[in-house]
C-alpha cells in the first residue's frame, strides 16, 4: 500500500464512521516503532506504522486509522481527545475501534535474557538489560559479578 492509497483509506474511513472529512495527510512512518500511529497536534496529520500492515494485516490498519481519528475528530471540535477522556473513550466504542493496538509479533521475538551470578554466593540474576560487573556487586553478599550467558526467546 502507497501513502495516496492509504491516504483514501483514511478518507474513506472517516466519511463512513465519523460522517466528517479528513483534511490533512496520512502518510507511512517508518520511524515508529512502538505504536501504530501517531495524531499530530499541531499539523493534524496522521502517521502510521506499516509495520502493523504488513505484519498483522489489513483489519488491524483500520482499526489503527479508527483510533488516530479519533484524536483528530475530537481534538478539531474542541473536545476531549485524550485517552482518558470519556468523551474520547465514547467515539472509539461508537465507531469500533481498538484502545490499543495489538503487539508486534517482532517485539515478542527478540526479546533476550542476560544471567549473571555472584562469585562468592553463586546467587544468580537475570536481567534483560547488560549489567556493568566491574561497577555493580551482589546485592547479597558484595561479590563479584560474572556474566555467565545470554538467553534468546523464540529465535
């Protein structure tokens, strides 16, 4: 899908759930990296992840462009457009669409686990960021850390 495609998409979408036209541009950005899209409150542009596109189909994308519209509808009336504002809470359960989106199948992938352990009391520790051992001890007993493996998920 190119940006003009998704650009109708948008369009049509708010014509046949919000009955209001979307003015301004939605377009792919591949920076995003942990949302699905992105409302622009001073432009009023929507950014999109294609990566929710791609990974998880077009149904999730629609829900996306429902959310995203959402903020843009509400937030041009003046009204709450906020997640936790009722009145933003109350367009999306109108229209259909998700408070989140679904997690990237991706993210779940790469996720790693460093182990250490104490040279004195062998008290091991698991950590999903690496640990500098020649400045943090054992909480335990004050020994030396040892970087001992790294744990892969789903690789």
């Amino acid at each position: 899908m190119t940006n003009d495609e998704l650009q109708n998409l948008v369009e049509e979408i708010s014509l046949q759930y919000f009955q209001k036209p979307f003015q301004h541009k939605a377009f792919f950005n591949p920076r995003l990296r942990t949302t699905g899209g992105r409302y622009m409150l001073r432009s009023h542009n929507i950014d999109i992840n294609e990566k929710y596109l791609k990974e998880l189909g077009v149904s999730e994308l629609i829900g996306i462009i429902k959310h995203e519209l959402c903020h843009y509808h509400l937030h041009i009336e003046g009204k709450g457009y906020k997640h936790r504002d009722a009145e933003f809470k109350q367009l999306l359960q109108k229209v259909g669409g998700p408070r989140h989106c679904t997690a990237l199948p991706e993210t779940k992938r790469n996720q790693r686990t460093l182990i250490y352990s104490c040279s004195r009391c062998n008290l091991t520790f698991k950590r999903k960021r690496r640990i500098d051992t020649k400045k943090y001890v054992c909480g335990r007993c004050k020994g030396k850390l040892i970087f001992r493996e790294e744990l892969r998920q789903g690789t």
